[in-house]
C-alpha cells in the first residue's frame, strides 16, 4: 500500500501521536466509522471483502445453514470477478486504493483539523468490513491515553446492516479489554439541519454548474430489504424524512425531488421505489434531463462513482434520455 494511504489516527497539530500515557490523560477519541472497502480489485482480496461483509448477520438475515452454501457455492466463486471489474472503473489509481477509502481518510483529516483547538481531541476512522479495522483503531485511540470514545458511523439514516453492525463491531473491540473507554454512540441525523444544510449547499452548487435545468431530481438511497422494513428498521421512513426536509429547505427546486432506493441484492423484494426502474420509466415518459443526489452516502463509492454514475447513466441514455448528471 502507498505510504499516504496507510490508516493514522489524527491528533491536533504540534502533539505526539504517542504521547506519555498517564491515568488522568482523559483524551477523548472520535472514530468515524464508514462501511468499508476491498484492499485491492484482484479475486482474492475481492473475495476476502466479500466473504467477510456477505458473512454478517445483520446483513444477510436467511437461514444461516441455507446461506452459507449460496455464499460459498455461488456467490463467492463468481461475484469477486464482476465486483473487482466494477471496482476497478473506479478505482483510485494513483493512490491504489478505492475512492471510499481516500475520501473517508480525508473527511478524518478535516474533522481533526475542525477539533484542532481542542487539544484532548484525536480523531481517527475505521471501517467495518476490511481496514483499518474498527479493533486496531480503538487500540491506537486506547494507546494514545483515549479513556472516552465516541463511535460515528457515516450514516444520516439508521440501519441495522449499517449503524447498528459498525456498533456491533465497537463493542466487540471493547469485550477484548481488560480496561476499557467509556463509549458513545451518534445517533442517527435524518433532519439535522447541519446535514440538510449541507445537503442543500451541495445541491445548489452542483445545480448551478450544470449547462442544463434537470426536469426530475432523484434522491437516491441505498436499498434494504422490504422485510426488514416490516420487522421494525426506521430507515424507509427515515430517507423520507431527509427528502422531506431537503424539498422544504430548496424551495422550487424541492419539487422536483423524488425519492428513490438502489443497490438490490438477490431475489428478495426490496424498499421501492427502485431507482433503476425509475430512471427507465422516466425516460420512457419522456424525460430528457435529469440529475440524481445521493444524500445517505457520506463519501463516493462504488454505488454513486459506478452504479449511479455508470449503469444508470446508460439505462436513462439507452431509453432516449439526453442528460443525466
């Protein structure tokens, strides 16, 4: 791996990132935590990823005996081919690593640059499926004389295959320890007017560099299975409540916001409307112009750099679209 991209926590400026541990250092440790990403876009690194994020509970909920020879039958023997192919039209060649993974790295160094006045504030990131992994970043925090962390895991709406499996995973780390760091978690932000502002501020900005006005908005949110909507997960009517939010706060352009779900994985019925599908129908009605946000997403990836940017550029075109940005 390039030297710049190895994971490092980020203290305030002028500090040791080992300084003197002592019993009253009372550092406060910020984790950032965001899904994750494959090390590489070979078979074999491709696989490991996918083997170790298909394989979690809470995202994958069918009978466990069933699923792990769908999962080591089919779907490991052949998806790392086509995910690696879509990884690497993505790819940070450069710096040999995924888009996510730089980008999560840079919001970290930017948080800690925001908190640099507050000198027992060090601020690092994690991912939850391949690395850095959430357990060496709590030690490095630990290390560092961190008795105080706060989890954040980059979600606006809450999930269980999202917020709840990254916290999962910190109170794994923490069941290792023989003395261990109060923790705190964040909360899901569907409405915060932070978030929303910022969404509103992004919007307008990219609105106003286009050289065309689009006739429909998407808000496309990463999908989740229908049946975990009816077993209690808010995060349906969380998205909705984001849209919601954002339609207030842009004024005329909020009417043309619609809300749509992407990414479905396998043959269970998903949270609708889909965004394929809806991109297809509107362009079947005629649309020419459209643009799609990806509010739930806080850094690029595979699913707005590839799946948005890419397939759904080529159904909206294919179906006599003219534009989609």
């Amino acid at each position: 791996m390039n030297e710049s991209a190895r994971p490092k926590a980020f203290a305030a400026p002028n500090r040791s990132q080992t300084p003197e541990i002592t019993q009253d250092s009372g550092r406060i440790g910020v984790l950032l935590i965001n899904l994750g990403t494959p090390d590489a876009t070979t078979y074999w690194a491709m696989r490991r990823y996918l083997k170790e994020f298909l394989s979690d509970r809470r995202v994958i909920e069918v009978n466990r005996v069933l699923w792990w020879f769908i999962l080591h039958g089919i779907v490991l023997v052949k998806r790392p081919f086509k995910s690696g192919a879509k990884y690497r039209s993505i790819w940070n060649d450069e710096l040999d690593e995924s888009p996510l993974f730089t980008i999560t790295r840079s919001q970290a160094e930017k948080v800690a640059a925001s908190l640099s006045a507050r000198e027992h504030v060090i601020v690092d990131w994690a991912m939850r499926y391949g690395n850095p992994t959430i357990a060496s970043r709590i030690e490095a925090l630990v290390a560092q004389g961190c008795d105080r962390l706060v989890a954040f895991p980059l979600y606006p709406q809450y999930a269980a295959p999202t917020t709840a499996t990254a916290n999962d995973k910190m109170f794994d780390a923490l069941k290792t320890l023989r003395m261990q760091p109060a923790l705190r978690t964040v909360p899901a932000y569907p409405t915060d007017p932070v978030y929303i502002a910022a969404l509103v501020n992004s919007i307008k900005a990219h609105l106003a560099g286009l050289d065309f006005e689009p006739e429909v908005i998407l808000a496309s949110f990463h999908g989740l299975p229908q049946d975990y909507v009816d077993q209690g997960d808010p995060y349906q009517e969380q998205c909705q409540l984001t849209v919601e939010a954002l339609r207030k706060e842009l004024g005329p352009i909020g009417a043309k916001l619609k809300l749509t779900f992407q990414s479905r994985f396998g043959r269970a019925e998903w949270i609708k409307p889909y965004t394929d599908k809806t991109v297809e129908a509107l362009a079947r009605d005629g649309a020419k112009k459209l643009a799609i946000v990806c509010p739930g997403f806080a850094a690029d990836c595979i699913e707005t750099l590839e799946e948005i940017s890419q397939d759904n550029m080529d159904i909206f075109l294919e179906i006599f679209g003219e534009i989609l940005r």
